[in-house]
C-alpha cells in the first residue's frame, strides 16, 4: 500500500519571480514584438502564457497575441484511450505564418506532449520558429525536445509527480512534488517443500533416447 507525501517546491511569489524572469529572458530575444505570439497548452499553459502576456505588455506597452491548443488529437496515445479522450477548444485567431511562437506548458517531462503540440501547431501554418517555455522541467526526457526558457529545473524520479496549482484553475498558485511512500507488507511465512530425488543417471539418460 502507498500513501502520498507532498512536498513545495514553489509558493506563489516564487512562481511570480519565475515568470518574470522567463518574461526579460522572452523580450531580450526578441526585439521585435511584432513577429511574436505565445501558444498556451491546455489546461494549465493557458493561465501561464496569459501571464506572460500581461508581463509583457506592461514591460512594453504593446500587447502580444495570446492563442489556446488543444493537444488530444495529436497524441502518440490516442488510439489507447479511443473513446475516453475528452477535446477542448483550439484557439488560434491569428496567422501562424511566419511568426516567432513561442509554446507555454506548466511542466516539460518526457517531451510527448510537446511533440503533439508542434503537430498542433503546424496544422495552422508554417511560423518562422517554435520555441518553449515551461514552469518546470522535470527531466527524464523520451524525446530530444528541450525547453528555451524555464522557471525551475527540478531533478525528479519517475515515480514522483509534479503538481502544478495555478489560481485560474486551482485557486492557489503552488508548484507540489508528491513522493509515494511504500509500506511493504510483511511477507507470508512458506511452507517448505522437501525437493523430490533426482532421477539416477540412467534413468535420465533412458529419458534422453529416442522410443524403438
């Protein structure tokens, strides 16, 4: 039986910091704001790039646009969850065409769902480049996908979680590593089992022929 023990990575003002460091790194690459919009992955990736939008804008006085994708049908494991796979809007209002996007997630593990959002992505047109910016980056990547701009890098073990808490969705901004305590049971006591005589070495060998 295992039970879950959370530990805190980031409090809100810490995941505060995080973006607005992501948001100076964003503005001193690209100096022109014009060829720019920011891609928020569902769920948690839209609350996140509106930030940097609004980070933006501040610093800038000039308002970036901001669109919505939806990665279900662009997943390596569709076809395993066939029917129980739930679509949420695609929003993308603006031509991807030559712009510079820039993709926003909550946390980069294994790079599938990176790899699905490009396909999402492209689907709308050819842009000039895809970058990432990600909350967290937990490693343990499956696929040569890196992320651009990153709030926190944190060394994990696959059978921990990251949990990433946004007040748009959540109520609370929080980033949480949940460890998984095993209690191993205590194992049945066995009844020894005396092992049987080995055959003598000429009966084994009368096995070993052929029948006449």
């Amino acid at each position: 039986m295992a039970e879950t023990r959370d530990n805190v990575l980031m409090d809100g003002a810490a995941i505060d910091r995080a973006l607005n460091r992501i948001t100076h790194e964003i503005l001193e690459r690209h100096a022109d704001l014009g060829e720019l919009a920011l891609v928020g992955i569902r769920s948690r990736g839209v609350p996140l790039a509106d930030r940097l939008r609004r980070r933006i804008a501040a610093a800038e006085q000039r308002e970036v646009p901001v669109g919505i994708l939806d990665i279900t049908l662009y997943r390596d494991d569709l076809t395993t969850i066939g029917p129980h796979a739930v679509l949420k809007e695609t929003r993308i209002s603006f031509p991807i065409d030559g712009r510079r996007i820039i993709l926003v997630d909550d946390v980069l593990y294994t790079g599938r769902t990176i790899r699905a959002a490009l396909d999402g992505v492209i689907d709308f047109g050819r842009p000039r480049s895809i970058q990432l910016a990600v909350l967290i980056d937990r490693g343990h990547r499956e696929l040569p996908i890196h992320a651009d701009y990153v709030g926190r890098a944190v060394a994990t073990r696959p059978e921990e979680m990251i949990a990433v808490r946004l007040q748009e969705i959540d109520g609370r901004d929080e980033v949480i590593l949940q460890k998984r305590a095993m209690h191993v049971a205590r194992p049945e006591k066995k009844t020894r089992v005396a092992p049987a005589r080995p055959a003598g070495r000429s009966a084994a060998r009368r096995a070993a022929w052929p029948a006449r």
